[in-house]
C-alpha cells in the first residue's frame, strides 16, 4: 500500500572523522523516502529550488518514487544545511542553515495522493504537518517526527497536530521534553495520552523502543565496525518502520497493527538506519537491495535471541 | 558447581532522588553473591572489622553463601562508602571512602575453596585478583571486573591478571579506556586479544553485549517505572551472569560455553541487575525467589522477539 512522505529535500554539507563532502542530496524527505522504497511506493510532497539536479531526481525514480508533489521553485534554491560531527559522533555542530525555498514551504498535496492510506509527516512545523493530513481524505495509519524546537516553542501546535497521528516517533530526549518525564516508560506512558496509540523512543546507537497498549519492544542498536555518517539515520528509521507497516497492512478500521508487525517494523527500522551510516549521505542507497536488508534483519534476530 | 567469589563487603550510605539510607550492607561481594545464590552455592572471600552486624551475616547465610573466608579483624572497622546520586541517576559523587580493614587486605582462600572451578574476582586491585587465582588448584572458568583507577594507574598488573581469565565484565566507558578504541566491536576485539576469550560490555539501563569467538550478542535494558538505587546493580548482573553459567556449567577441558548459554547468562545477569535497583541496597533480595528471577527472564524473552 502507498505511503505519503513529507519533508525536507535538501543538500547538504557534512564533515565526519571519516571525510567531508561540501553538497550532496539530503533532507528527511529524501531519507525517508529512499529507506521506505524498499518496503513500499512511496509518493513524495516536498520542495526544491531549481538548483536541484537532475541526478539527484533520477536517483529517487530510480527507486520508483514518485515526484508529483515535489513542487521546483523557478529561481528557487534547495534547502541547504552544513555541520560537523564531533569525534565521537554523538554530537553535531549545525554551520549553516538556509531554508531557501523551504522557508515558505506550502505542502499541497496532488490530488491522486488524497486517497492514499499511509502518511509519514517528517520534521517540519506542525501546522504544516496538519495541513497536509487535513488535505488526505482517509488515512488510515499517520506517523510522524518532530523536534526539540517544535516542542519548546510551538508546543500548542504540536500538542494539536500529533492528537491524530497513530504513532509519533521521537528520541530520548525529545521524548523527555515533551512529556516532562525522565523515565521513559513513564514519558511513553504520557505521550499516548497525547493521542498516538504507538510511540517509538530513538536512542541512536544504543537502539529503539517501542510502546503500545500491551506492552513495549526494545532492541539494541546495530553494532557498525564504522560510523562513516549518522545523518539520516533516524528518517530512514522511520522510512524503514513505516514502509514495512505499509507494506504488511494494519487493519482498516482500528488502524492498529499486530504487536508483532510492530515490533518486526521497528527491527526493519533498525536495520535501514544501520545501512545509511555506512557511507555518506545518502551513498548506500545506490546499490542496497531488499536481500541485503532481509539478510541485516535475520541478523538481528541472530544476535538478540536467547 | 560451587563458585568462589572475592571482594568488598562493607557497610553504605545512599542517597537518591528516593531516599536516603546512611548506613546499610553493600560491598560489591555482597552483592555478587546474593545475585549469584539463586544459581548455584557461592563461597565468598572477603574482611570486615567487628562492627559487621550479626543481621547481615545472617541475611547471607540465609542464602546459603558459605563465609568461611570473610575474616573478621578484631578491633578493626568494616570497609565504608557513601555517595550521593544525581536527579537523573546517572553519575554519582563519592562523599566519603573510608576503607578500614579492607585497606590490608590480603585474600586468603580456605583448603575447601581451592578445588572449586568457578572463581569471580570483584572489583579490587589487580595484584590481589591475580593472588586469589593463584590459590585455586585448577579453575575452569574466572570472570573479573575492575574500574578506570585500575585501568589508568595499574596497568600492567591489570594486563598481567586479565590475561588469565575466561572473561571480562566492564562498563563502556572502561572499555574505552582499557582498549584505547571509541568503537565498542573494536574495543571488544582488542580486549579479546588480552586474554579474556569472553568480554562483556555492561551498558547501565541501556542493556549489556557479549563478544565471543563466534560473534555477538546483546540485549536491551530492562525499563523500570522506578529507580530506587541503582547501587550494586552491575554487580548484580555479574552475580547473575557466573551463577547462571556455574548452574549450567562450562566445558571442563576448554572453559568454553555455548553461545546460547552465554546469551541466557546475560539475560539472567540484567534481570539480577534490575531487580537490585527496585529497592535501596541489597533489600529486593530479602524476599526475592527463583520464581520471580524465572519470570522477569520470559518477561525479556517477551519484549524482546520479533
């Protein structure tokens, strides 16, 4: 079944221990996108400036994503964001930040995106993530991120926009701030009363958890010999969760997934940030195939199984 | 198969965000081998002065533990410590170490120890651990731990010691420091290179990995509503990892287990740890039972598969 995506499309500049790359493509969006494509079709409402380079699009259909909704701004330039990762890569300095096009970012939504049943709102101002929802006619299953600036500042919004969502996903710290719990089983507790029946607590290399009304999931982290480049790794987490529910179904009617879809859709989750830390950018994405992920995925229950 | 274990016993002063106890028994002996008697019979190696209380002697031999080594000096003060935990529980500050009788401390095993095959050395100086081991006859598999003092100050000694053991349990910042190396599969290896053919990479409430020859593996924390006092609690979980292991015993020629073996004594090791920090010090183990152990482990089982 189709998934909507909406996000930032980007480039980016990015220096780790590893190496240093001026601009490539990025964004949420684009992550999302690339880890969903593997699970599901995935339809993309974004936008770019006339900068953006027919490579990058090509890139994107080559894994059959569709562009309709990515709106290009004649003499527009794309959302451009440096940083640099400390050594340890558990910290990033943002150097530059400038919205360019995506500072009046409009989501309008083609209208054969309307029916779809998946949504996965990415990182952007939650009135825009509820502007996007209000223009689907039912959704069935809606996901969505956010971040610590849309929580200390927009909180009202946020509060009114993930009260229709099914599952939020989020890390330690934002889920922290948000409920004003230290304890995560107790911050997971209060998120659901915000509306998302299912809420997935990021810890980056230490894994994920996930928490619903039986009970909660956890799994370890992936162990990389390497960290070549976190960026992206938790969209495409969140590409990999969703694109894996999408592509498994929930039911109609409630909305809700089998615990166990849930929780191997959080191992798949896993399992595509794990790959997108290995090169820059977006570079794994050129050549992984649906066999390299199931092979990390029995991995994982090779190594956690007792 | 009985196990030795040698270390602190002594007498703690707590404070948490949940209370605050001044004086009460820890030492990381104590709580070794309270985790370690619900799998096996455990004889400890240990001093305390003549203050030691006759209600703490009798909570150990209630669990059967054998205190034919803990000597007693006459006159002499059992070995205190007090800290103070931070609101998120995470660090701690040492208020006092006042270590009395345990500063001449010189181990010395009972004839009925030294044939015994399962030896965990606690946290000591490294020179002691390497005494103990010398007084056993023929042990099948030795666990250890040790700290960043011994690490940063007594190196060699602490390199001559490792060498010796079948396996190493250590927190990841310990391990960092011991292998020189940020990422944990690296630092695993070198370690491995050391000596100990097992190393087991302690995580607090973000779980525990196992690296053996074979490969990996890991298992997230348990997710406690609250933290009480999280003192002892990696002792717990070394307790509960060489119990387990001694209940379902090694290869006696090569101290070699097998890796599923392996994998459940880190599950049963972070459910002693789980349970230590469920009340101050070593109450929760006051009326603790094999039942309880038994269901906290299928409770992993249960939010961990997929």
């Amino acid at each position: 079944m189709s998934l909507v995506v909406v996000g930032s499309v980007a480039y980016d500049g990015v220096e780790t221990p590893h190496g240093k790359v001026d601009r490539m493509l990025g964004g949420a969006c684009t992550y999302i996108s690339l880890a969903a494509s593997y699970f599901t079709h995935v339809k993309i409402v974004a936008v770019v400036g006339d900068d953006f380079e027919q490579k990058d699009r090509d890139l994107l259909a080559a894994r059959d994503i569709d562009l309709a909704g990515m709106e290009s701004v004649p003499g527009g330039k794309t959302f451009f964001w440096a940083g640099v990762y400390s050594p340890d890569m558990n910290d990033r300095t943002t150097l530059q930040t400038d919205l360019n096009v995506f500072a009046d970012f409009a989501p309008k939504l083609p209208d054969h995106y309307r029916d779809l049943p998946y949504l996965l709102l990415g990182n952007i101002q939650p009135a825009l993530q509820g502007s996007v929802r209000r223009q689907m006619t039912k959704p069935r299953f809606i996901g969505g991120d956010t971040m610590n600036y849309w929580i200390n500042d927009f909180r009202g919004e946020l509060l009114e926009t993930i009260a229709h969502w099914n599952v939020l996903l989020i890390n330690d710290g934002e889920a922290r701030l948000l409920s004003g719990e230290h304890n995560l089983s107790k911050a997971a507790k209060k998120i659901r009363q915000m509306g998302p029946q299912v809420v997935i607590i990021k810890r980056g290399e230490y894994g994920a958890m996930l928490f619903h009304e039986h009970g909660h999931f956890a799994v370890p982290g992936y162990l990389l010999d390497t960290v070549f480049d976190p960026t992206g790794a938790g969209d495409c987490f969140a590409g990999g969760f969703m694109g894996y529910l999408a592509e498994q179904g929930v039911d109609p009617n409630s909305g809700k997934a089998d615990p166990k879809v849930l929780g191997r859709a959080v191992v798949y989750g896993s399992v595509m940030g794990s790959f997108c830390c290995e090169r820059f950018g977006v570079d794994r994405f050129r050549d992984l195939t649906r066999k390299d992920i199931d092979k990390r995925f029995e991995e994982f229950r090779s190594f956690t199984s007792f």
